[in-house]
C-alpha cells in the first residue's frame, strides 16, 4: 500500500468518513479549525476575496502544512539506466526540462497509483500510459509545478486528475465554509464539462465530490453544490469571479491548481481573470499549466505563477500537427464553398461523425440551415446558443443521431468526441493555432482521422506557414498551395498572436 493510501482494508471507508467530518453538524472539521475559518458569511471570509487583481501578502507560517509529495519510484523505473530514459522518451517524443527530472514510467503500475485509481484505469480499458501520462505522472505526484506542451487528444486530462486524486485523498476532510482544494480553469464550458465527467468517474471510488462552474446556465445548482461542500471545482474564470464575488465559495484550501489549455484562455483574453483568481490562492500550493502550443504570451503568464517547474514537452514546442491526421487543403474561390462542400459530404458520408468549422455564427446558422434543407442530417453549436442547446447538439452529434456539425471555433479545443472520422475547415481560421486545434478534433487516442481544408486567395498570407505545418506531419502538398507561398505577402506582425478569437466572432465571408 502506497504511504499515501490513507484507506483502511474497507474500500470505502476513507471517503465514507466524511459523513463524521462535520458537515453542516458544527461539527470541527480540521480544515476549517487549522484555517480559522468559522462560515461562509463571517467577515474573515468576505475580506479574503478583494476584488483585487494584484497578489496579497501571504504569511505561509500562518498557513497549516499540506502534503504534496506522493511519489514512490518503483524498482522498475528506478533500475532504469540513463541510455533506457533516453531511449524511451526519444521513441516517445518525450522532452524535459527541470531539475531532478523522475524516469518516466512505462506501465500503469509503475505510476504507484493507489489501488482504488488502478481499479478505474483497468476499467476505462486503457492499455498503456500517453507519452504525457508517462512523464507527467511521476512529476505530478512529486508535488513540483508543471508545465505540460502537448497536443490535444494526447489523455493529459488524466494527467492532471489522478494525481488531483492522489492529492485530495491525503488531505483533512472538507468542513463548513470550505471551497474546493483542487481548482481546474478551463476556457470554455464545453471544456470543462468533459473535466468534470472524467473527475466524476475517476474520483468515484473515492467519493470526491466535484462541480462544474460556468455561465450561460442558472447559477442556483452550482451554488448549492458549492455550499454543500466539493473537493473539485473545474471553472470557466469569469463564472469563478462571480462566485467568489457573491461569496458562494473561496479560495483558501485550494492546494491543486490546474489551467488547462492556457493558450485558448489567453487567446479569449481571459488573463486578468486568472490573476485576479490565483492572487487568492495560496502561494505554495502546486500548479500544473498546460497548453497545446507555447507562444512567449504563454510563457510570460506560466513565469508569473510557477516556481521551480518541470516541463514536458511532448513533440515539438513549435506549432505541430497530429501525424495521425490526413490533411487535405484546397483551394477554392468563396462562392464554390458550399457546392464543394455538397460534393464532398456526397463522397465521404458514411454515417460517421464530421465536424464542419466556420468563421461566425452567421455563417454557422445559414449552412446548416441550408444543409437540412438539402436533406443533410446537420446541426449547430456556437456561443450564441443556450447551453441547453449546446448540450442537446453536442448529445445528438455524439450518438450518431445527427452525425454533421457545423461549429465555430468555440468547439476547436477541448471538445472530446469519440469517432470523429472528419473535420472540414469551411473558412480558413484567423490563426495557424486555431488550424491545428481544429484539425485535432479528429485523429484522437490513436485513431486516424481525416482534415479537408478550403483555401481561398483571401487566407494567402497563411500559406507558407501552412506548408510547413503540412510537410513536418509529411502530408503532401498540393502544387496550387505551393505556388501560393511562393506568392504570398508576408504576414502582418503580430498576425498569429493572440486575440479576441473563438467564441463566434470574426472577420466573417459573406456565406455562399
């Protein structure tokens, strides 16, 4: 039994007994008492949260201790000769950076998980780690802050939860007026939801209890899970902001602090939130910050709030796509769009899910509205949707009920759906992030996956570095595109950073 099973031979008894902890009985949970924290409404709570976006002065002697170092090598990994490591991480595209870096490991058991986190691992059916799992891993339950570059559909979503898991096991049960002690940012709602199901069925035998924090839905059901008590809160930040504002929850046990797909954040100009946020989270707490790509405005914000990190990098830190991927670009003028796209759906329908993005909701609405009214089973998902509808679409197009998706980029990153055999970029996008996120929507966990690209003279100043992306995942490019390059402008400065992208806005066509 790893040191910090803190379970007894009762498989349920550790989480069972919370039940004594004190839960709305007044009753001295340890965290509230080593805290000083005497409810919700006191006035020690309401000063905590400022409103203030700058970092407060933190006394960590005032602070209790919290375990964070969970790791135990196992023999196996800790036999491992340095010409073994390295061999491993080349054949895995594995690249680290730190001090002390641990080996990676190669089996699910050499992790040292506890034996309830093995039981659910076996049960998913997974078969080995991820190159992301297999060194985020051990830097994870180590308790060091961590950088993570990797790919979506990579499985670093577990990278981060089991440890969470690990961590929120060895830590004293939850009292009244406690928040969360792991916090997950997400960029958007449909991320985070995928977050807390997966948070849901891994930290089930456990029995933590999780909630999920974003807008465009009625408050009074996250609030009520907030006032009950949860050890997980995945949040969009502005959402997060409100509660905290509202003092529905706070900060102050938070010791896990996870931002997920950090670029997307940044990209949706979410950096004064996160600030404001983390200023109220203790400043020794372990954080783990991940991102698909890793422009220097990435790496400017993880300097802010890391302190002596690990960094895996899986693949390259350049701007990459999945090999997985077959990528197919053509190049069309604006009014061939939709008879290309016809004929393309006319080829390629076999009942399997495609994906089709477009620039604006508009753009969104209108060809799915014309889709349908050829006989195509398609619908729509972007920002201006309810999230009602949004929920609906997303459990249609996953059951296969409505196997065509029309979305903007509000679905590019972090939307895991199983089998999607297609994505079709009917506009271009404003960046070479947002193609490469897009594109990995399929071809994910392994499985191959197709991209069909329109390019119209318009998106000419995004050729070459297109060509690169396409001939580094050596996909064959067509010579129309490289007479393009050859052609183009250069691009603006500053034309691939980020901006306000991503949520239906945009330099939108007139659609076709």
């Amino acid at each position: 039994m790893s040191r910090y099973d803190n379970r007894t031979g009762d498989p349920g008894s550790y989480r069972d007994r919370r039940s004594d902890s004190g839960f709305g009985s007044g009753g001295g949970g340890s965290g509230a008492a080593s805290y000083g924290i005497s409810g919700r409404s006191s006035s020690s709570s309401r000063r905590e949260y400022d409103g203030g976006g700058s970092p407060k002065n933190h006394d960590l002697d005032g602070l209790p201790h919290f375990e964070k170092n969970f790791y135990i090598e196992s023999p196996s990994v800790a036999a491992m000769t340095e010409s073994e490591v390295e061999e491993y991480r080349q054949r895995r595209q594995i690249t680290v950076e730190g001090r002390d870096v641990p080996n990676p490991v190669r089996e699910f058991r050499e992790a040292g998980f506890p034996e309830y986190v093995m039981q659910e691992l076996i049960k998913a059916g997974f078969v080995e780690p991820t190159p992301i799992q297999s060194q985020g891993w051990p830097m994870a339950l180590k308790g060091r802050d961590l950088i993570g570059i990797a790919e979506t559909g990579s499985g670093k979503t577990l990278a981060y939860l089991l440890p969470a898991i690990v961590h929120v096991n060895a830590q004293p049960f939850l009292a009244p007026g406690d928040g969360p002690i792991v916090l997950v940012l997400a960029p958007t709602r449909e991320l985070a939801v995928q977050i807390q199901q997966e948070s849901a069925k891994f930290g089930a035998s456990s029995r933590i209890k999780n909630t999920c924090i974003y807008g465009g839905v009625p408050k009074g059901p996250q609030v009520r899970d907030l006032q009950k008590g949860v050890e997980i809160v995945i949040a969009t930040p502005g959402r997060l902001i409100d509660m905290l504002e509202s003092h529905h929850t706070n900060l102050r046990r938070v010791t896990y602090l996870v931002l997920d797909e950090a670029d997307r954040m940044l990209d949706m100009g979410f950096e004064p939130q996160i600030r404001k946020i983390i200023s109220q989270i203790r400043p020794d707490r372990q954080t783990l910050y991940w991102s698909a790509t890793w422009p220097k405005e990435v790496e400017q914000l993880a300097r802010s709030f890391l302190y002596n990190p690990y960094k895996v990098v899986i693949g390259s830190e350049d701007l990459t796509a999945n090999r997985a991927i077959r990528q197919i670009v053509e190049i069309v003028s604006e009014n061939q769009k939709y008879s290309k796209l016809v004929k393309l759906l006319e080829d390629i329908m076999d009942g399997s899910r495609i994906l089709i993005f477009m620039d604006t909701k508009k753009g969104c609405d209108q060809t799915t509205r014309q889709l349908r009214m050829d006989g195509w089973p398609a619908l729509s998902i972007h920002g201006d949707k309810s999230q009602a509808e949004r929920d609906w679409v997303l459990s249609e197009f996953k059951a296969g009920k409505s196997p065509i998706m029309t979305a903007t980029d509000v679905a590019a990153r972090g939307l895991d759906v199983k089998d999607v055999k297609y994505v079709i970029n009917y506009d271009f996008p404003g960046s070479l992030e947002d193609y490469v996120h897009r594109i990995g929507r399929t071809g994910r966990a392994g499985a191959k996956g197709t991209a069909y690209t329109f390019f119209t003279a318009a998106n000419a100043r995004f050729a070459k570095e297109l060509i690169t992306i396409l001939e580094e995942a050596g996909q064959k490019v067509s010579p129309e595109l490289a007479a393009m390059g050859r052609r183009a402008p250069p691009p603006p400065p500053g034309h691939g950073g980020f901006r306000d992208r991503g949520r239906g806005f945009g330099g939108g066509r007139p659609w076709s």
